[in-house]
C-alpha cells in the first residue's frame, strides 16, 4: 500500500509540473506575442532599419559638407631663403645689417587649423539616382517586412491548430481507449457467464492494445506539435491552445483574391522596389559617364603659422571629367543594366506564381470545406451506429468486433472534422497571405467562434 501511495504521489507531481510548463495561450494572445517575440520578425525589422539609414545617407549627399581640420607639424629644418648669396650684388645699396643672411618663411615647428565646405553642384545624376535607390530599398525593407509577418501568421495558424488538433487527437485516442477498456471489462464478464466464446473477449484485448499504441502515437505527436509553436514563439516553455478551432468561414472567389494579390501582395511590393532600386543604380551608372562640379571653401582659423604664401582663405569650383578608365564604367552600367532585367523577369514569374498559389490554396480551402460537410453529415450517423452496436452486444445480437469497428470509426469521424477545420483555416490564412490582410485571422477567428459554438471540444 505505501508503494501504491509513493508512485500516485509521484505521478500527481509529475503532472502538476507539466500543467505547470504548459502556458495557457489563446488564438490572439499567440498573435501578440509572435509579434513581439519573434526572432524572425525582429531580424526583419533590423534589416529595414538598416534599408531606412542607407535612405538617410544617400539624402545627405544632396547636404553640403563641412569639415574642421587640425595639423601640427615638424619639418627637418626651417623652410627660407640664403640672402647671403645676394649681399655683393646689392653693394652699397643697402645699409649693412639690414639685410640678414638667411629669410625664415616657415619655422620648423607649426600648427594649422581650418574649416573647409563642399558642396556637389552637379554628378550626372548620381546623387538624385542614390537618393532613389535608398528609397526605394526602404519600401522594399517594408514589404519584406510585411512579407515575412504574414508568412509567420500563416505558419502560427498551422502550427497553433495543429496542436490544439494534437490535443484533440489525445483526448479521442484517450476516450476510445477508455471506451474499449469498459467493453472489454464487459466483455470478461460476459465470458466469465458463458454468454460470448473466448475469441470475442480477446478481440476485444486486441483492439484495446491497439487503441493504446495509436494513444502513445498521438501523445508524442502532440509532444512535437508543442515544440514547434513554442519554437515559433520563442517560448522557453509549451504553449496550451485554449481556443478551440472554429468551423470556417464559406470560400470566397478565387478571383477577388487574384486581383487584390496583384495590388497589395507584399511579394510583389518587394519585387516592385527591387525592380525601381535596380533601375536608379542604372540611372546611377550612366551618370558615372558624365562630369562632375563641386565648390568648396576653405578659411584658415589659426593664422599665426601661416606664411606669406599661404591664403586665410579661399574659394573656387572643382570640374572633373573621367575621358577613359578602360571600359570600368560602361562595365558597370552593362551589369546594373543586367541586374535591372534581371528583376523584371523575376516580377513577372512570381505573378504567375502568386497566382497559381492563390489558385491552389483556394482549391485547398473548398476541398476542406467539402470534407468538412461530409464528417459532419457522418459524424452523427456514426454516433447513433456505436450507440446501436453497444445495445446490440449487450443482448447478445452481434460481436464486440462490430462494436470495436463502431467505436474506431465514430473516432475517425471525430479527427477528420478537426482535422478538416484546420485544413480550412491554413488554406484561408495562406489566402490572406498573398493579400498582405492576416492581420484579420484573429477577428475572424472570433467572429466564427461567436457565430457558431464548436461541436467538438
């Protein structure tokens, strides 16, 4: 008795732990938290960060730049001239001693410092070019961003009523096994009485053990489901879905989707940007073929080292033309030229794509659907066969096999229809992923769920 005592403790322990490490986690609140968790999302947003600085410094070229400069410096010996050399041509034209034998015109120990402007008056268009490009980089950051969010919201769809289907699939493994487990307890029973032979009451053992393998089969794959949406959430622990998974909305044309995907797809959005920011490098590089102007300034702030020859300070224009470089330009404007192409064409497929994704998932959807119809049309019809075939068996008019095969199929029925609801809800969240609007699967969620309660908990 002390060591039945010992093991129930240690298996309430045991489960009160796991209940522990299971977080209770509804449909919105894993929504929240995929947005505020998610290492993928946040490695999006840095990247778009990065996308909207390089914006700011190609704005800033526009900008005049100013710059203060310090120098101090030491020479190997004072800079001047020998006027000794010229004293006998001067004679007596001079007073002696008023003409030294050396002119100091720079000491050997001096210090500088000055601010300088510059300022680009014309690049052939690189500047504006480069300010384009870094736009259109930061719009594409953005759809980027926006194409990774709703990639991730369709996958927490996948992977949330996957788990909350794992669920369901333990708690109807769990009941079929309970089920089989009293049929075989009347089953002993009934053979103990010489009511039924052997072999009825070993099926009946037979099919119980099976119940309990498919049981253990559905507890590890309830054990990955878990992992993979806490994976998904960055969560150290697991996740318990307390929002069941609600029957689906009715398909919508396949058309409105096709035409909205077209408008605000962020794929196609990126693929737009990428396309615009390929066609300034382009405009870029052919700029790189024409002359440069700039003016700069200079005004010198510490004059005590200057020399006679050097100004306080100075302005002017600098002109600069490259006539040849050996081809490296028009190189250059050949490969951005390329590149350009390059994305047009990838615009071009990932249209079709799209559409053929948008075609597929709504096929999806209306053939989940359909099943869906179908399980649920059987589901009772199933229930009121297990109903008869226990009745029947009791009284002696059939077999606990006929019994066993009712109590599997009312179990396949039960598992199809979740199955077929999560099947729905994936294909419509791949849906509203091509159209940039999974921001709308939590009201959606809950709109369903208030339209209609479950029937299966």
């Amino acid at each position: 008795m002390l060591g039945k005592g010992l093991i129930a403790i240690a298996l309430l322990v045991f489960m009160a732990g796991h209940s522990a490490a299971a977080e209770p986690l509804s449909f919105a609140a894993a929504m929240e938290r995929l947005e505020a968790d998610s290492h993928v999302l946040d490695a999006a947003r840095r990247e778009l960060a990065a996308a909207r600085a390089e914006a700011e410094v190609a704005r800033g070229r526009r900008l005049p730049s100013l710059a203060l400069e310090g120098k101090a410096t030491r020479l190997d010996e004072p800079l001047g001239l020998e006027l000794s050399e010229y004293a006998p041509a001067l004679g007596g034209l001079l007073p002696p001693g008023l003409v030294p034998d050396r002119l100091v015109i720079q000491e050997r120990q001096f210090y500088n410092l000055s601010l300088e402007a510059r300022l680009a008056l014309y690049s052939g268009g690189r500047i504006a070019a480069g300010i384009a490009a870094g736009e259109a980089g930061a719009e594409a950051g953005q759809a980027a961003l926006a194409a990774t969010r709703a990639e991730l919201h369709e996958l927490l769809v996948q992977r949330y009523f996957g788990l909350s289907l794992a669920d369901q699939a333990v708690s109807v493994r769990q009941a079929t096994v309970d089920g089989l487990g009293r049929h075989l307890a009347h089953a002993t029973r009934m053979e103990e009485e010489g009511l039924i032979a052997r072999a009825e009451r070993l099926r009946a053992n037979v099919a119980l053990a099976e119940a309990e393998r498919d049981l253990q089969t559905a507890e590890e794959s309830r054990s990955l489901a878990a992992s993979a949406l806490a994976a998904l959430l960055a969560m150290s622990g697991q996740a318990q879905p307390t929002t069941p998974i609600p029957p689906p909305p009715a398909a919508p044309s396949p058309e409105r989707f096709i035409n909205e995907m077209r408008a605000s797809s962020p794929t196609l959005a990126e693929l737009r940007a990428r396309k615009a920011q390929a066609e300034a490098a382009v405009r870029a590089e052919r700029g790189s073929l024409l002359p440069t102007l700039g003016a700069f300034g200079r005004r010198e702030l510490y004059t005590d080292d200057l020399t006679l020859l050097d100004p306080e300070w100075a302005v002017g224009l600098v002109a600069r033309w490259t006539l040849f470089d050996g081809g490296q330009r028009r190189g250059r404007l050949d490969q951005a030229a390329a590149r350009a192409d390059r994305v047009t064409a990838l615009l071009a497929d990932a249209e079709r794509q799209l559409e053929v994704r948008v075609r597929q998932r709504h096929q999806q959807l209306v053939t989940a659907l359909a099943r869906l119809d179908s399980f649920v049309a059987t589901r009772d019809l199933a229930e009121e066969s297990l109903r008869a075939q226990q009745r029947a068996f009791e009284e002696g008019l059939t077999s606990s096999l006929d019994v066993i095969d009712a109590e599997l199929a009312l179990s396949r029925v039960r598992l199809g229809e979740l199955d077929a609801r999560r099947q729905a809800w994936v294909a419509l969240a791949g849906l509203l992923a091509a159209v940039d609007q999974t921001d709308q699967l939590v009201e959606r969620v809950s709109e369903q769920l208030a339209a209609s309660s479950p029937t299966l908990d």
